[in-house]
RNA sequence: GAUUCCGUAGCUCAGCUGGUAGAGCAAUACACUUUUAAUGUAUGGGCCCUGGGUUCGAAUCCCAGCGGAAUCACCA
C-alpha cells in the first residue's frame, strides 16, 4: 500500500501537522451537536436565528478580511460567511489567518455556528461566530462546478472511478445520491403497503443445499464443518411458499439473489428481488394487486404515474394493458403458435430468422420468438400472459388450457420488470414437471432446474391455492430514475478487482512461458533458469493471484494459464 | 465470448503527419470586508496504464497485456 503521495496529499499532511501544532485535534471524539440542516434553513428563512450545522466545505471565496465558503451536509449546500473581527474580536486573529484561510481544505468537516442572513445579493447563509475542525480531509475531491446557467464543469464522470469510489460520487454528484435516496424510498413504500396488507417480511436461508426457484448457474460455496458444497440461492420462491405450507397467510422477501452470469448493463452478479406469495388468489388478483402497487409507489415517489424513461413516456396508471402470450406473437409476426409442435416452431423460427439450438425445447423455443420480435415493443405496463407450460415448471396449468400456465410477466419500457403465476400446488404435477426439466438438462440445457426433494414433501403436505409474484428491484429502480444502467443504481457494482499485482521478472518469464494449453509442470521448469527455490516461490506467487493453474492429472502436474 | 472506442497533473480534457509535456479548475504564495464558476499577480505539480517492437528519437506508429465504456451474443 506504499503509494507515492500526490502534492496535494503531502500538502494536507503538512497541514494536518500544523494543526496539531496549535494544540487542535484534527480528529476530535467528541460528538458535535446538530441544530439545523443547509435546505431546512434556506427553506425556512428565519433572519438573525441561531444555528449549529456540519458537514464537508465544498467551495472558499477568500477577500482579505472576509470570505465565503459553502457547506455541504446530508440535505445540501449552504453559503456560510467568515467575517476577521467578528470572528476574532480580539487582538488574536489565527483563527482566522491561520486555521480558516490556510488550514482548512476542501472536503475536510467542520462544524460551525452562527447567524442566519441574507447577503447583499440576497443569498442566505450563515454568520460563523465559531467554527470547529471535525475531520481532516487528505485527498483533495474533484470538485465540479456549476456556472451562472447551470452548467457543470469538470465534473466527475468517469464510470469506472465513479463506480469504485462511489463515496466521491456521491459526495460531488448530487443526482447519485438522489436515486439512491429514490431507491430507499421505493422500499419503505412497498413495505408500507404490504404491511397494511398484513403480509409478513420473512427471511430465507441465503446459503441453499440446492439452488431452486429460478433456472440460473449459481455461485457454489463449501461449508468446512458440514463438509457439503452449498450454493447462494438464485431465487427464494421454494422457500418462501413452504411457509404459505405452514400457514402464513402473506409472505414477502425482499431477496437478494446471485447468478453466476454474464455482466452488462441489466444484469449484475448479485441483485434484489422482491418475492411475495399470497393464500387463496390467483394470477388475476396478482395483476389488479401488481398494477396498484406500481401506480401507488410511482405516485409516492415521483409524484405521478407519467414518468419519463430515455426517450420515452410511460404512465404507469392503472389498470394495464393484458396481452396473451400467443396475441402477442400473433400481433407482431403473424404466426400462431398455438398447438404448434417442436418441428413447426422450428420452422416458424428459420422463417423469422431466429436462431435455434438443438436442445431448445418447445417452450424456449416460444421464449426465443417473444424475446425477439416482441417483448422490445411493450413500452407502457403490459401484462403479458399465459405461457406455454415447458417454460414455466412451478407454474400452475390454466384452467381453460393444459399445454398452457396461469403465468403473467409484466414486461415496462420493453423490459421484464416481474414474474407471476397461479403457483402449482399440485404436488403430483409438480414432480412430473421436475422431471421433465430434469430430462431438458440431460439434453443440454444447463440451466434446466435441480428436483428439490424436500420441496415436494411440503407440497405433498398440502399448499393453499396461492399467487406469487417476484419484482426486479433494481430494474423498477432503474425505471422510476430514468437510469440505463444497473451499475447507475447500485452502491457498489461488481467490477473487475483493481489491484494490479506487482510481478517479478522471473515470475513474468515463466508466465510468459505458460499459455492456454496445458503443459508438463516439470518441462515449463526446464526452460527457466533460476534455482528450485526461487522457481517454487515464484509459481506459488503466481498461482495465489490466479495468473497460472497447477493441477494434477493422472498423476501428471500440470500447468496453465489462468 | 466478438467488435469498436478510451486510458496524459488531484478532476475535466487538448496534444496534428514521431522531435525534451499543455489549458481550465484544484494546490502553494501575495493582495482584496457581502462574494458566488469571485478576481488579480506569481509559483509548483507528470512511470503520458504496463511490457515489448520499429526509429537517431515514441504520449504519438505497430504488437501483446491490464482496466473501463458502448454495441452485439448469452441471460426466466
């Protein structure tokens, strides 16, 4: 971690000493009490009252023997004034010479009191009479500024230092922040309405003996004392109606799920998902139930249901548009695909020109036709419904159609937001199903599902007709802050580890002897020179970083490149 | 996984067909008692992502790697 210091940073450290020199604590225990908020005070202008507040100096405008700076806490920014002589009424003005005008940076947290004014030219702020350094700050921010017309220069953009430094992002972009506190607010809103429902918040073992619910490559882990691999779940839904099993009446998780998947825009390795199953209601209540909500929490939180994604204009008023599965091929290729075997919807694919794989069964066949050609033309809310029965394995048959499922996705701005069925409780038809995603997987489909055992005993226990539903959180957030990207609307983003680790020359010269294939570990030894302690110490090096892989096979040591 | 683009000061970015590295903000020093992208003067600050190659000479051209972004592919 011996990084060369910047200028600025060996600066603040001077003045950091300096500070401990004239007896100041740069980091004082003590707590600073909190009288007022920058946008509370601006909001409700009260000439000459008192006010303790705190937070970052963001900005210093220096004139001699007075100056302004501004002060950032949690609710914004206020002007605050330092004036010498009333700052300093005595002969003694270090407090303000020194401390003030050379000692405080930008970024650092001070802590002042003083009396609300207005300025001359009318802004409101604050007249120190005492300030206190709170916390010392040694990296200087990027500090974007905004002009006259409310324009930004320098401000700070670049996604990959936003997204690994987001507390500088959230500190300097005030429209991060926003959506996170959009995003906060989405929650508490839908836990406030699931509550007036009387639905419980539970939650489900994260750590799962078998990755169920959702079709997905998991993440494996491996518990030391039980000595079994377990898995971060994809889904909790088998979880969650084993407790509709046990009685519960209502139950919600808001979930956060893995998947061991491709990275982009819309997909992070982990995200949250909201999962809630009711006793007695169907897929036909879920959609009333669903488009409610959506209006409700739109309304709370943007305070309208028209909202405006990209380029586009959404009214998430309720009730929306339903639309069948098989409508919805038929409106947008003409084909349909009801009673349609394998064979013709192959054919119907080659027509279309989509591309098929052999293992494709006829339910991902249709999923492929709808991905394609349809899903990108539902901007408004559209409930899109009855699936096809060999996509939606945990799905309950439809009552006027067994090669059908009582299932609805509801797809918003072309995207998928949520999932729901009439759940199958029909613990027969539930395994028959398992085994059909089972022979699915032998064909090739690896992302087919496991059989849950345990499952089906609950199942077989008896399960109330139930409805369940699961929201992509961070999609619908995506959604209500007009962000295009999942990274925009996480904290932390998964990004590639930033450490570079540092090599030697002998460990770049056997990792440039290392390739794709495979090779004998002892004839990759052969073509370096250096002693077999070096050699092993610096494999040993590189295989901790994951740059090369030793492995046996056969009882041949093997080595190859990462 | 494929293709394209990007990586230069703390931040935002210039740097042409190769010739010892530039601006604004930030920093340092001085001046300035109601400014607001404060202002004026002066000063300092760089492994030009990393490693090879071409060349008398590379931030610039070529190759490889690392990191990021976009589009596509994959993805319930």
């Amino acid at each position: 971690m011996s990084q060369e210091l910047s200028e600025q940073e060996e600066q603040r450290r001077l003045t950091l000493q300096k500070i401990r020199e004239l007896g100041m604590e740069p980091y004082p225990a003590e707590a600073f009490e909190v009288t007022h908020f920058a946008e509370s005070i601006k909001a409700e202008f009260q000439e000459h009252q008192t006010v303790q507040i705190a937070g970052r100096m963001m900005s210093q405008r220096i004139m001699g023997k007075a100056s302004f700076a501004e002060l950032q806490d949690s609710s914004g920014r206020i002007q605050v004034y330092f004036n010498r002589d009333e700052l300093c009424p005595g002969e003694d003005k270090t407090l303000y010479n020194e401390v003030f005008k050379k000692l405080l940076d930008l970024g650092d947290f001070i802590g002042i009191t003083g009396q609300v004014f207005k300025t001359q030219v009318g802004e409101i702020s604050v007249n120190v009479t005492s300030f206190k350094l709170l916390s010392k700050a040694l990296k200087p921010l990027p500090l974007p500024k905004t002009d006259a017309d409310g324009n930004t220069h320098d401000a700070f953009t670049d996604p990959e230092l936003r997204y690994r430094q987001r507390y500088v992002d959230l500190v300097v972009n005030p429209k991060v922040k926003e959506t996170f506190v959009t995003r906060s607010k989405v929650f508490s809103v839908m836990r406030k309405i699931f509550d007036q429902h009387g639905f419980l918040e539970v939650e489900t073992p994260i750590l799962q003996p078998i990755p169920g619910g959702a079709a997905a490559r998991p993440f494996i882990t491996h518990h030391n004392a039980l000595d079994i691999p377990l898995y971060l779940r994809i889904a909790n839904e088998l979880y969650l109606k084993r407790l509709i099993v046990g009685g519960f009446d209502g139950v919600f998780e808001f979930a956060k799920d893995f998947r061991n998947e491709g990275m982009d825009r819309t997909h992070n390795p982990e995200f949250t998902v909201m999962e809630l199953y009711v006793a007695y209601k169907d897929y036909r209540w879920m959609m009333e139930f669903t488009e409610n909500l959506l209006q409700e929490i739109a309304l709370a939180v943007c305070g309208t249901t028209e909202i405006r994604v990209g380029q586009n204009n959404i009214s998430l008023k309720a009730p929306f548009k339903r639309v069948t599965m098989r409508e919805a091929i038929l409106e947008h290729t003409g084909y349909d695909i009801a009673d349609k075997s394998e064979e013709q919807l192959r054919s119907i694919c080659a027509a279309l020109n989509i591309e098929t794989q052999p293992e494709m069964g006829v339910g991902k066949l249709i999923d492929e036709i709808f991905g394609e050609k349809c899903e990108g033309n539902y901007l408004n809310p559209t409930f899109i419904t009855d699936y096809p029965i060999e996509m939606s394995p945990l799905c309950k048959r439809h009552r006027d159609n067994p090669s059908l499922t009582e299932r609805f996705e509801l797809m918003i701005n072309g995207k998928e937001v949520a999932n729901a069925y009439s759940e199958l409780n029909d613990p027969i038809d539930q395994r028959e199903r398992f085994e059909t995603q089972l022979q699915l997987s032998e064909r090739g489909d690896n992302e087919a599902m496991f059989i849950d055992q345990d499952f089906l005993r609950a199942l077989e226990y008896g399960m109330p007709p139930t409805s369940g539903i699961g929201i992509g959180m961070d999609r619908l957030v995506m959604l209500l802050t007009n962000n295009h990207s999942i990274q925009e609307v996480l904290f932390f983003p998964q990004m590639r580890p930033e450490k570079t680790v540092s090599l030697s020359e002998l460990d770049k010269a056997i990792l440039s002897i290392c390739t794709d294939t495979a090779q004998l570990l002892s004839d990759a030894r052969s073509k370096v020179d250096c002693s077999n302690k070096q050699w092993d110490l610096s494999v040993k090096h590189l295989t901790k970083n994951q740059l090369v892989k030793v492995y046996k096979e056969q009882d041949e040591l093997l080595i190859k490149k990462v």
